[in-house]
C-alpha cells in the first residue's frame, strides 16, 4: 500500500470515526476495554500506557481518548507497531489508528502510551469498527487520562447528543433540498 493509499484509509477512518461520535444512535455496547497503567515520572510527568482487550467477536480500527486540549497535554507518544498514534491538541483527543494490524477479536494489546504534565481522571473513550455494509460503529467506555473534567452527566450528554443530531437532521433535510431544486 503506498502513501498516498494509507493517508486516503487513514482519513476515511478519521472520519468515520468523526461521524461515529456525532450519532448517539450508533453507539453499542459490546465488550472491548481500555486499562491504563498510570506512572508518576522522575521529571514531574505522569505516564499512560493502555492495553485493549478486545473480547468482542469484531475487530476494532481506532481507538479514541478524550484528554485535556491543551497542546502540551501529551507528549512522547508511543504506539506497538502496525499502529499509528495521533494528537489533535485543538480536539483534546489521542487516537490510537491500524496501519497494517487491528485491534483483532479476542485478542488484548499493549504497547500505546504517552506522558502528561497533568494528572489523571477519568475520561470517555471510543472505540470504532465498520459494519457489514461500512457503516461506523462505536463502543464507549472510561478510563484514566489527562482529562480536564470527569465525565459529564448523563443529561448533559442526552442534550450534546440532542443538539448535534438536530445540527445533522437540518443538515440533511438543507442538502435534500438542494438536491430537489437541481434535479427540476
């Protein structure tokens, strides 16, 4: 697979993941967990390390990890390899991404890390695999992380979630429209 092939494959899991978080409908619980071994550094940094035991009968592309969105929140990034590791300091999110392994059926994975100036809380994160027909699909959960706030409430999430399908449903209904008048 050459570059331009990955950085195409890499965006599509981007983004599907990216919408997998927009739809709270499309989230299941099946069982894949996240523990993180948090270590207090010489120099003041804690250290993550996470493995993902992955017990479902699905393999799993990414791996999410809501932090603090700050930009030195993570530093020193590690992933085992046939994986990529991605900071976006403005989302506040530490990805976990197969290059050429996933996060397969029944098996459990070590090896993904970074340090932090901050200490730990307990923070959301989202794991993500295609259906059948390429659709993404989400399995949440918490774990130890750099995270600014614990989780929010649940009724602040239900009117998160409220909001951003309204954005969407507006959205497609604004595009539909669209369409409708071109094909007249």
């Amino acid at each position: 697979m050459n570059n331009s092939q990955q950085h195409l494959r890499l965006l599509v899991l981007a983004g599907a993941l990216l919408c997998a978080l927009v739809l709270p409908s499309a989230v299941h619980a099946e069982p894949i967990m996240l523990n993180a071994t948090v270590t207090t550094l010489s120099n003041g940094l804690f250290r993550y390390e996470y493995s993902v035991a992955n017990t479902s009968t699905f393999d799993f592309l990414a791996i999410s990890i809501n932090v603090i969105d700050e930009p030195n929140a993570v530093q020193n990034l590690f992933r085992p390899t046939g994986f990529r590791a991605f900071f976006d300091p403005g989302l506040g999110q530490v990805d976990f991404v197969e290059n050429r392994r996933n996060f397969t059926a029944g098996s459990i994975i070590s090896g993904f890390g970074f340090d932090s100036p901050f200490a730990p809380n307990l923070s959301l994160f989202t794991a993500l695999r295609l259906d059948a027909n390429f659709n993404p699909v989400t399995v949440q959960g918490t774990v130890l992380a750099p995270a600014a706030v614990a989780i929010p409430e649940p009724a602040t999430m239900i009117l998160l979630g409220t909001g951003l399908a309204g954005i969407a449903a507006k959205a497609r209904r604004r595009k539909a429209g669209k369409k409708s008048v071109k094909t007249m």
